[in-house]
C-alpha cells in the first residue's frame, strides 16, 4: 500500500487517502469506521488490527474475487467500484468465513450491524426493473440465469429472488451501455465498467 495514512477500525486495515474516501461512502458512511494513523487509538482497537490486518482480510474478502484489484495508479472509479463489491456487498468473500469479522468495541459494533441491517433492507429499494436474465460468466464463459434488481446506480444480481443479499452488483454510476451484435444470443448487450465487460 502506499501511503496509508487511514485505519478502517470496522475492518481492521491501513488504506490510502482514495480508499479512505471510498470507505467513508459505504452505504452512506455507515460500514466501515476511519481514523487517521495520526490519530489516538483505543487498547482494543489496536488489538483488533493486530488480529486482522490487510493480509487476513484480504484472504477472506478477495478469496473468489471475480473482478481485477485495482491498481495504486488505478482511476478512482476503479477503486470505488472494487471496494463496494469487496467490503459492502462481500461478493468475493465465502459466508462461513465472515462470522468471525465483526470490529473491536460495542460503539462500532453497533455501527457494524446498523449498517449491515440498512445494507441488507435496502438491497431492493427503489426498484426500477427486475427480473431474470442471462449472464455470462467473467473467467468462465458460460450462461447463468440470474434475477437482476435495478436501482438507480446499481444492477445487482442474484441466484435466486428470494436472496437478500446480491451475488453480484454493476456499479452504472461510470459504466456504459454497449451492442454485442455477434453474439449468438438474440437481443444480447453488454455493460462497461471501469473493471471488466459484463454480458
């Protein structure tokens, strides 16, 4: 990491001042807890990054990721969008593996839970669209049936409707809509993002 000049006391690791900011815009600033390393740090607090640390939870955070990490001189969409998919959404991360992820002390524990109950109630607010869909896997290139949810800068996907929490989210707030005209699948379209093409 270069220059890590923050701390995520909800997760436990040494971020840069991009990824600072892009921690403090997960889901509305409620989920992940910075502070400055100029800053004082209670006892449990430093135990609690002792425990944890950018390797540990990068092991059970990126374990499945799907998507390209960014790059330090990566452009900040880039970052914002891997970062949601990494600590709001846990996309890459295995279920079992998250029960023991949970911050220091009963004030940010309190923060940690508010945030995953809003995270979790409003995954399917402000409904534009839904419905099944084809998707194509990223490494993978075969066809999934996935239930997309349409917001207003987001389409998640999941396995299955009755799925609270998505397996999967667009970022459409730097992606672009494009034609995928010699596809074999009629009606096929693609969106960009600043990570990958998803089909």
């Amino acid at each position: 990491i270069r220059n890590p000049r923050w701390v995520s006391i909800s997760f436990g690791v040494v971020i840069c001042n991009e990824c600072a900011a892009c921690h403090r815009s997960l889901v509305d600033g409620t989920l992940s807890h910075t502070k400055s390393i100029d800053d004082h740090f209670e006892q449990q607090e430093i135990t609690f990054l002792y425990q944890t640390g950018n390797d540990k939870i990068n092991q059970i955070l990126e374990e499945n990721a799907t998507v390209p990490k960014p790059k330090p001189k990566s452009p900040y969409g880039e970052k914002e969008y891997f970062i949601k998919l990494k600590y709001e959404f846990k996309s890459f991360a295995t279920p079992a593996k998250l029960a023991g992820l949970k911050p220091p002390d009963s004030l940010s524990m309190h923060i940690f839970n508010a945030a995953e109950n809003k995270l979790n109630q409003s995954s399917r607010r402000e409904i534009k669209k839904q419905g099944f869909l084809n998707k194509q896997g990223g490494s993978v290139k075969t066809w999934k049936r996935r239930y997309f949810v349409l917001t207003d800068n987001h389409l998640s996907y999941f396995r299955d409707p009755a799925d609270s929490v998505p397996c999967g989210m667009i970022q459409l707030l730097f992606s672009t809509a494009c034609d995928f005209p010699g596809e074999d699948r009629e009606n096929a379209f693609g969106i960009k993002t600043p990570a990958r093409t998803y089909v």
